[in-house]
C-alpha cells in the first residue's frame, strides 16, 4: 500500500500555496526528513520534508503550479509499509480554479484511514471511555466557573480583643505554620529583619531559617522560584516588600501560577499566597504608592482579597493560606498600625468570596475595600448627622466578588457609590456598579457613582499627594449627588 | 558552527572526534537510546506532517536533531526527579514516558490529550512522571525549576530537578536571579542548556556576548561542562556527574548541550537565517541516531534486529496519529472546568 503526498498548511493561516520547486523526481526514493519540495506561501518559501519513505510513483502538481489547495495531493509514493496520510478534506481541486493543478486524489474513506474494522473502532471507543473517565475523576472537587460565595450569614465566633492589623498577620501566619509543615515564608528582609514592616516578627524564632527564608532582591527570581515549589504542593506565601515591586514577577503570578491549573487539565494546581502592603503609603511618590487591585482582580485563575479590619486580615489571611488557589493578598500600609476587635477564638477564619456589611442604612450603598473602608465608615457617620443613612459594604474579597450582598443592599437603598484609592478607569468600582446595571438596574433611582484616585501618578508634595487621593468630602458629596440631597 | 571544540571537550571530560564511543559499550543502554530517540524523532514528524494537514494548529515547535539531550538526560534521572522545559518539549515528554497518545491528542487539541485539549503543544504535564511543562514563556521555565528543586531542599527528600533552556532563554535576567538563589540555597538542579545556535531567527553569536555558556554560571561557583548533545553517551556520562553533583548536596550543576535543531523554530519559520547545506552537514554527520545506530551495528546489532525496534516505533507513532484524530474535542462544558480549584 502507498502513501499519498498532500500539500502541507506551512502556517496557522495558510490555505494555498505555490508548488514552486520539485527536489525529488518520478522514481526517486525518499527517505524520512529528506527535502521533497519547495512551496510558497503568503509569507515564505518553505521546504518540505518528507515523513513517509518508499518511492516517488507519481508527481501530481507540477512545480511552478500555483493556488494549490492545502490537503490536495502532490504525489504518491509507494513502498515502505505505507502509513498513508490520512487525508482529510481536500477542498475544491485547484483544477477548477483555473490553476494547472492536477485534480487531487479521491480522499479515503474514514474506515480506511482509521484501520478499517470494527475492532479497532470499537477499541477506540473504548479508549475514549477510559479518557472520560479519567477526565471525570479529575474534574471532581475542582470549582465550574469561579462564583460568589452565597453561604449562611457569618458566623459568631464569640469574645473579641483589641489587636493591630500588623499582629493579625503574624499570628494568622504562625497559626497556619504550626498546623501545616508545608507552609512557609520568603521575602525579602522577612526573617532577620523580621519584615520590612514586622508582620513577620518572631516567625523565624519559631520557625527556623528553612521556613522563614529571607530572599535577595529578585523578585522575579523568587516568585518563579516560589511557584514552580508550589506546584509540587509545597504552599508558598511570598511577601512583596510592596506590591509596586511585584511588577517585576507579575509574569510569574499570572503565566505560571494562575493559569496552569487550566493548562494542565486540571492536573496541575498552584497553593501560593502573595502578600505585602498595595496602594498608597505616606509621601513615597509615584512608583510606590499604586493600587494593584484591579490588575489583578482581572485575571481568572487568581483570587483577590483586601482585607481592612484586623478580624478581615486574620481570618482571610489563614483562609488564603488554606486555599488549594494562587491569591493575591493585597494589605495596606497604614492600616497595619491601627487597631480593632478581633475574635479570639483558635479557630477563627473567614471564608474568602464573602463580603461585609460593616455599617446599615437604607439611602445609599458605598461599596470599599482595604483602607477606604474606613474613610465610607467616616463619611457614613458625617451623613448620618445630616440625615442620611448610608449603608458600608466591606467587599474583602474582590475576585470572586461577593455582588449578591451588593445587590441586596442596592435593592433596598436603590443608590451606588463607590470608593477606592486606585484610579477610576477599569477600576473595581466601575465593575461592581457595571454588575449592578446588569442584574438590578430597575432598582437604580440614581445612576452610579465612582469616587476614585486622581488619574494620575502619585505626588510627592503633601499638598498634591492629599488631593490625588480620595476623601471623606468627595464621598458626602457623591452620595448627596445619587440621593438628590 | 562548531560543536565545541576537541580540546574542550577532552578536557571536560566528553569524548572528541579522534576517540568515537567503544563499540562494546552497554548494548542494551545504545538499544533503549536508539528507540527512545528514534520515538521522539518519527512523533516529530508525524506532528509536522499532521500540522500540515491542518490537524494541530498554532504554534509547534519541532525537537528533530536534538534527541539525544533528553534521552541521555533522562538517564540519569531516578523515579520521583522532575523535569521542565520550554516550549520545545514534546520530546521531554515522551523521554519521562508519557504517553505518545496522550501527547499528541493534546497536540490536536483533543479530550484525549494530556491537558483535555486545553493547553496544546507548548502546555502539557504529568506530575505522575514528573514533568512540569511544557512552559511558553522564555525563562520563565528557570525560575519555575529552581522551584521545583527548591522543593526537594525543603522536603529534604534527595530528588533532583532537571531545568532545560535554549540558548535563546540563557541571556534573560530571571535565569541568573535563578542562578543565584540556587547556588545560595545549594538547591538540587541541574540547569541544561541546549544550545542549538539559533534563537528562533537569531544565531547565538549575534545574541550572547557570553561565548561558552557553560561558564555562565561562574559567578556564582556553578560548575559548568560543555557536552556533545549529539553524541547520547556524552550526554549521559555529563549528566551522570551533574546529578550526582546534585544528590550529594552540593547545589546546582550547569551543562551545556552543544546540540541542533534541523527544522525551523516553529513550523511557519523558513529558516532562512542558515544555509541549507549547515544543516545537511549536521543531519549527514552528527546525527544522533545515525552515530548510535552504527555502534549498534558495529556491535553485533543486524539490520533486522533494528528492523524490529523502527516497526515498533512507528507503530507506537501511527497508533498515536490515529488516537489524536479520533479522540474527540473536549465537550463545550470544558471551557468553564480547571479554573480554580473548588475549596468546598
């Protein structure tokens, strides 16, 4: 049996081409790999190789023949033991469009191509089925598309002591590497400094240099280096002196962390947590002071939180640290310091997908994340004194974002402000309140409103710095403009 | 070109032209890399000419002439090493002994493919053989490696990790960053360098000022070999010392592969860059399968006995072309699976 020779696509966009030279000739032998042809294309002259070996029998396509369909046969050759090529379909013979080419060959059937007998279809069709299979087995315990947590209210975890965010870190941190050998530290300065900022202070007490493992300063480097660990299930949390410097690794946390699990089928998943301070601090300028969150909140494969209280930064960190996913723990420098209750119970966590309403009103909802969430709770007091009852919702985590408890609160006030640090154009307010026109747009007495960071970089003087960033004005503002007060 | 030069070769301890491999060598080793390489180089073609049919789309990056890297690599390895590389990889996949099947129905995008037929010729793994991709993303794959050996540092569980990179990734500033951190760390990897001259368009000489790459990692007291990447002992023999290197804890080792690609960088490159008698030369005589199959002969092996293990190859080959046309596309639902791991 022979083997027909088709003409090859030499490009994903290839469709024709020009037969333009013959290096075998009629009774030629060929042996796999030797150069048969030259063929050109839209974009290059290509070489083609030969897979099939045996003897050329028969030249189809004459060379200099141009607009030769892809798949149409240029030769037969016989011999060998004669993989034929199976054909696929040949198109329309380039004959008919007034090209020289010989017309192509009558396309095998499909019993034939495929080994002809029932037997061996059926055995296909069962290596299908144990395909499948494996593909089920794969596929439990792993999520459909990502979606909101719609669970229970949350739960009393009971007495509550007044801690810093900084030591709700620590101690979400140390709590989740004394119960899993797994789980450790890299950054940099975050063992013998004891953090540039001390959120890891006495961890490497505790834990020894090869959990807590100060790192040079390479972020992409050891981002790869922390992910490619993870995807042997070790759970890295890499912390970003700021996240401004995660810039340099974010191919890393988007190539290699979040999209593997999908690349791979499913085979392959990536436990990491990346955390540091995100936003502005106090007076750095413009490369240290940028809000990450909707960059990274665009990603599937990633989750994103931003905790703002102490409670949100322990429970979610040791939620984060648990979860078989890459997430994007995004902290606040200046919150790090301030302090509020936090439950004290040993097995306090919260569950990520799941926002908050800190404060409740029926006038307005203001929706905020990491230290805006303070600034909506001010301006909810300073409304309240004018008579207006605004409701504050914490989002804690913005992918998968929580917007069931935003259109539930909108569905009662019928009003929507925003507020976030970042700058307003594709910004997290602008996709919660483009969710909101989707799925309660009826309810809506006012059309939405963003209060955001000034569009842009961030000022050294104090002066400008405090007008580049939201404040507790624009937001009284915002929410008198969508109440009509 | 020149493929390192004797005396370099003599003094790393590889072989040069003058003292070609014992015809009494292990039998059995040659056999097994004759028909590993031999696998990978008729895959090869069969996803080129498959390619040609319109059957595999998108970007495929063919391994053909650089066999005997990975297949001498391979080794050395023990059961529960791993292995990453770049795009370039169908043929790191079929050395770890992952399936031909399963490889190539991802090549055509299939549910049968290794990744359901959501990654493609450039993203497949299989933690059970220990192969981490598969990796689209110059250098990215270093970074990743020095992870994986990391990994075996912090598990303490004496595994080595296997860090492939072209010569066109050796230049990229993460691959130093990893570079260091494993020499600090004492990580288990071995970085291997295939060196095969091009870049995708870009000869070596026009994009490293560095000229023998095995010394890069000097700085930083990596030890470094060039070996003859064509010549699979040599392989073997340099990995051999790289990973014992390794498995006795003294950090990271550096080879480098002095090997050739005979097609393009990927199937719509013309290659151009070189002449077509650069490459007949290396096909006609460093060919890695051809120096293996004449020792074998040599060695008592008949054309019949070779017969055997080409028939087989190609049935493994054949069988696998048809499992990646028949095996169907992944079901619509696919699209939203694999995204995140489900937590509840």
């Amino acid at each position: 049996m022979g083997a027909t020779i088709l003409m090859p696509a030499l490009s994903p966009t290839m469709t024709e081409g020009k037969l333009s030279r013959w290096l075998k000739k009629e009774g030629d032998e060929v042996k796999s790999g030797d150069v048969l042809a030259e063929i050109e294309t839209d974009k290059a002259t290509m070489e083609v190789e030969a897979v099939d070996e045996g003897r050329i029998t028969k030249i189809l396509v004459a060379e200099g023949t141009e607009g030769v369909l892809v798949n149409a046969a240029i030769a037969e050759l016989d011999g060998g033991d004669g993989s034929a090529a199976p054909a696929g379909d040949t198109g329309t013979p380039a004959a008919e469009q007034g090209s020289k080419a010989a017309a192509p060959q009558q396309p095998e059937s499909n019993a034939t191509q495929h080994g002809g007998d029932v037997g061996s279809m059926a055995k296909q069709a069962e290596d299908y089925g144990q395909v499948a299979a494996r593909g089920a087995e794969r596929r439990e315990g792993v999520a459909a598309e990502p979606k909101a947590s719609t669970a229970a209210p949350e739960k009393d975890w009971g007495p509550t002591k007044p801690i810093t965010v900084r030591e709700a870190l620590r101690d979400a941190m140390a709590l989740e590497m004394r119960a899993d050998g797994d789980v450790f530290l890299m950054g940099e300065e975050v063992a013998q400094y004891q953090g540039a900022y001390k959120i890891s202070q006495g961890l490497l007490d505790e834990f020894g240099a090869r959990r807590v493992l100060d790192m040079p300063i390479t972020e992409h480097g050891f981002t790869g280096m922390a992910v490619g660990a993870a995807l042997t299930g070790l759970k890295p949390i890499v912390e970003f002196m700021t996240f401004n410097f995660s810039m340099q690794a974010i191919d890393h946390i988007i190539n290699s962390a979040a999209k593997t699990l999908y690349m791979s089928g499913g085979q392959l998943g990536c436990p990491i947590v990346f955390r540091g301070p995100n936003g502005a601090a106090a007076r750095v300028a413009a490369q240290h002071s940028q809000d990450f969150t909707s960059w990274y909140a665009h990603v599937p494969g990633l989750k994103v939180i931003a905790p703002w209280s102490a409670a949100d930064a322990k429970g979610l960190l040791r939620a984060a640290i648990r979860d078989p996913n890459p997430v994007i723990f995004l902290e606040n420098e200046i919150l790090y310091g301030q302090t509020f209750e936090c439950p004290v119970d040993e097995d306090f966590v919260l569950p990520i997908g799941k926002a908050k309403v800190e404060r409740e009103g029926t006038d307005v909802t203001i929706v905020s994340y990491s230290i805006m969430v303070g600034m909506a709770m001010q301006a909810a007091e300073e409304l309240a004194q004018a008579g207006i009852s605004a409701e504050v919702i914490n989002l804690r985590t913005i992918r998968p974002l929580d917007i069931d408890t935003v259109l539930a609160s909108v569905r009662k006030t019928n009003r929507l402000v925003t507020l976030e640090e970042g700058w307003a154009f594709a910004n997290v307010g602008g996709e919660v309140a483009m969710q909101v026109i989707e799925n309660a747009f009826d309810y809506l007495d006012a059309p939405p409103v963003r209060v955001a960071g000034a569009d842009v970089p961030m000022p050294y003087a104090a002066n400008l710095e405090k007008l580049a960033l939201p404040t507790v004005a624009q937001v009284v503002e915002a929410v008198r403009k969508v109440t009509y007060k | 070109m020149a493929l390192g030069t004797d005396s370099a070769a003599k003094r790393r301890g590889g072989r040069g032209k003058d003292s070609p491999p014992a015809a009494g060598h292990n039998q059995d080793i040659l056999t097994k890399a004759y028909r590993e390489m031999l696998l990978i180089r008729r895959f090869e073609e069969k996803a080129g000419q498959l390619y040609g049919m319109g059957l595999i789309g998108g970007f495929c990056h063919l391994y053909i002439g650089q066999e005997a890297v990975v297949v001498g690599m391979q080794m050395t390895l023990e059961e529960g090493d791993q292995v990453i590389t770049s795009y370039r990889d169908h043929g790191h996949m079929l050395a770890t002994g992952m399936e031909a099947r399963g490889v190539m129905a991802e090549l055509t995008g299939r549910i049968g493919g290794y990744s359901k037929g959501k990654g493609g010729s450039m993203h497949m793994f299989s933690r059970e053989k220990g192969f981490y991709g598969g990796h689209g993303i110059v250098g990215a794959q270093v970074a990743l490696g020095a992870g994986l050996g990391f990994a075996n540092w912090y598990r303490q569980n004496g595994q080595v990790s296997l860090t492939y990179f072209g010569d066109g990734a050796a230049n990229q500033g993460q691959v130093y960053e990893s570079f260091n951190l494993a020499a600090l760390l004492k990580l288990p990897v071995v970085f291997i360098i295939e060196n095969n001259k091009y870049g995708m368009g870009t000869s070596v000489d026009r994009a490293s000022a560095s000229r023998d790459l095995s010394k890069n990692g000097e700085p930083w007291g990596i030890p470094g070999e060039q070996v003859n990447g064509m010549d699979v002992l040599a392989v073997k023999e340099a990995g051999e010392r790289a990973v014992a290197h390794c498995r006795e804890g003294k950090g990271p080792y550096l080879l480098e592969m002095q090997t050739y690609r005979y097609r393009g960088h990927s199937m719509s490159d013309p290659a151009k860059y070189r002449s077509r008698e650069e490459v007949q030369k290396m096909r006609e005589q460093n060919d890695c399968i051809e120096m293996v199959r004449k020792i074998l002969l040599e060695g008592g092996k008949t054309e019949a006995d070779l017969k055997v293990v080409d028939d087989e190859v190609k049935a493994i080959v054949q069988d696998a072309a048809e499992f990646a046309q028949t095996s169907p596309e992944p079901d619509e639902s696919e699209l939203w699976t694999d995204v995140l791991v489900e937590t509840r």
